[in-house]
C-alpha cells in the first residue's frame, strides 16, 4: 500500500513536467501552446472580473490582442 501511494504521488511530481509528445506536436510545440492559452487566459480575467461585478460597460471587445490560429 505504502509503495502505491509513492508511485501515484511521484506520478503527480514527474507527469506534469513529462511533455506529451505526439506524432504531430514536440514536446517544447505543446509547452508553447499551454503557455500561450495560460497568457491569454490571464490577460482577459481581468475583463471578465470587471464585467461581471457591472465594473465595466458591457462590451464584446477586448483590450488584449487574441491571437489568431
């Protein structure tokens, strides 16, 4: 029991900085993409925290560039 509760607990240690790699995408490609949907996300919390306290006029636009894929 205690040897499982080890391995799960280094599985959430390592897996995190594995980086899955696929036929189509490195490792470095996925980090890049994860990091880049973090910033976005981030960036437009801000808007949405004040929009939805009536903090800010409704508005559809944003004031960060979305990137376009």
């Amino acid at each position: 029991m205690k040897a499982m509760l080890s391995a799960i607990a280094l599985s959430f240690v390592v897996l995190p900085f594995a980086g899955c790699e696929t036929l189509s995408e490195t490792a470095g490609e996925n980090r890049n993409r994860l990091l880049l949907s973090i910033d976005t996300n981030g960036k437009q919390i801000v808007d949405d925290a004040q929009r939805s306290l009536y903090i800010d006029r409704p508005s559809w636009l944003s004031r960060h560039p979305i990137p376009n894929h």
